[in-house]
C-alpha cells in the first residue's frame, strides 16, 4: 500500500481534505496526517505548531480554537477532528494518524472518535516514541487500538523487542541529514529482510516510511516492505506495483 504522506505534493495545501482526495487519486492507497491539541484541548490536523498567513503568525498549543477559526481564512485553518473522520469515513480508506504530543487528552479524544464511528480496522494512530507512549498505554483498555511506533534505531530489536503493538515504522526522514545514509550504513537488505521476518513472526505489521526515491523505494521492495509513506505517489506506484 502506498500512504500519502499529509498529502504533500499534489499541488494542494496539505493536511487538507483537498491533498487527501488529491493523493487519492493519484494512487495513494492511504493517507498519513498530523494530530495535535490546541489550548483549549481540541484536536486540530496539521503538521507545525505555527500557522503563518499573510503576516500573521498563530502558536496552536496556546491559541484555542475559536481564535484560530477567526483568525486564518477557510482555506488556511487547519481541519477539526470531526471534519477529518468525516472524510475517512465516506472514503473507508486507511489513515495513519500521527499524534505531534504525548498528551492522553490527545490519545483519548482520537480514540473516541475510532470507537464512536467503528473505525478499528481504518484508523492506525503513529508516532515518534516520545509522543505516542501514551498511546501504547491505552491498548490494555482498547485492544483493537492499531498504534505503530517509528523504530529510532531497528537494529536494537534484533537484541530487544520493541513494545507490543499492531505494527511498527521502520525508515528515515530526508529532511534529517544523514538520517538516510546511517540507515542504510546500517541495515542492508538482507538484514533488513530479517528484521521484517521477525517482526511478523511475533505478530507485528511492518511499514516504511517516509520514502521518497527509487533507490529507496527498490531497497524496501527487496526486503519484503511494500507499505510505505511517500510524498512521490507516482514514482512509488511505477516502482512498487510491479
């Protein structure tokens, strides 16, 4: 499966419904997006805690809402947990909901929405260790909860497993430099290969992201991992739906 990544590059503003059904259409199979509170703990869809628009500049995390709203044009605000469900809803695709805290307020308010509209199989919630430890709390009390950490450094599960989960990202991000090059250094394609068979022998998922090139996107295929967040929807279809 091919995710999108916020639905970056289809020429959309993205984390919004327009880069969704953009992404969509271009092949996306599912769409990765961002989750984060404002002041008044409402969930809003967006990627930075700043908003910039023509000049004026917004702190999420100590704006409410209702300031947000008035503030930034329809267009430029960010979506609202109702309006994003909405949407998964009517396309019953999946998402990869990236929580950008550790809050349980947070967790508990996405969760909600998953059991309100029966969205187990739909909705995965991701995230960096930092921020979605919380998350993996809350399995205990919702077991089909689908949370997947993103693996810092993968090598280490060959000594220690990581919590138990519904699946896990493996990957890099290329804005970090070097975050690539130290991956691959690494891990080759037969241990990685390894790693992905160990994985699902002790029932996890296992995914890649965020990927944007051929080299990259053929490394992953080679090892047996062929569900992968990207911004290159086109480039990633040619190379992994063959």
């Amino acid at each position: 499966m091919i995710i999108s990544h916020r639905g970056r590059k289809t020429g959309e503003r993205e984390n919004s419904i327009k880069s969704f059904e953009k992404a969509l259409k271009l092949g996306a199979g599912g769409i990765e997006c961002d989750l984060r509170l404002t002041r008044d703990d409402q969930v809003v869809v967006y990627h930075d805690d700043v908003i910039l628009q023509n000049g004026k500049k917004i702190k999420i995390s100590k704006t409410p809402l209702g300031e947000i709203q008035k503030t930034f044009s329809q267009d430029k605000r960010p979506l609202v947990l109702d309006e994003l469900f909405e949407f998964i809803k009517i396309k019953n695709v999946p998402f990869f909901l990236e929580l950008k805290s550790s809050s349980p307020i947070l967790v508990q308010q996405t969760i909600n929405r998953i059991e309100k509209e029966n969205l187990w199989k739909l909705v995965h919630i991701i995230g960096f260790s930092v921020f979605i430890k919380t998350a993996l709390k809350f399995q205990k009390e919702y077991p089909k909860l689908r949370a997947m950490p993103f693996l810092n450094i993968p090598l280490f599960s060959f000594v220690r497993p990581p919590q138990k989960s519904y699946g896990v990202f493996v990957g890099w991000i290329d804005e970090w430099k070097g975050n690539r090059y130290l991956f691959r250094r690494l891990m080759s394609e037969n241990r990685l290969r390894k790693l992905k068979d160990l994985y699902q022998e002790r029932g996890f998922k296992i995914m890649a992201g965020v990927i944007n090139n051929k080299d990259s996107f053929e490394y992953f295929k080679n090892s047996g991992i062929r569900d992968i967040v990207t911004d290159e929807i086109k480039l990633a279809s040619a190379i992994l739906n063959t």
